[in-house]
C-alpha cells in the first residue's frame, strides 16, 4: 500500500443488497491494489479488448 493507511476490514460499497452487503463485510479482504497492465498483452492475444 502507498502512502495512504487502508482498513484490512471491508466496507460494502452502496447499492449491494443486504445479503450481498453482509457477505463483503464479514468474508471479505482487502488486498493492495495490482495493475494490469501485464495482462493486457496476453488479453490481446485473445482479442478481449481493455479500455480504462
């Protein structure tokens, strides 16, 4: 993780039912953030298009 301090803890975004909510915040993890931009050549070679 960069600079900023991020709860192991997940917090369900807004929108998710209440299962679906329950379900993120109890067996839920957070993880740092990965790229993907080393899967964008192997994507291409499938021909599945990635736009940001």
């Amino acid at each position: 993780m960069t600079g900023t301090s991020m709860s192991p803890i997940p917090i369900a975004p807004s929108g998710l039912s209440r299962r679906a909510r329950r379900f993120v915040e109890v067996d839920g993890s957070r993880v740092p953030m990965q790229g993907i931009r080393r899967h964008r050549d192997a994507w291409g070679g499938r021909g599945i298009q990635y736009t940001s």
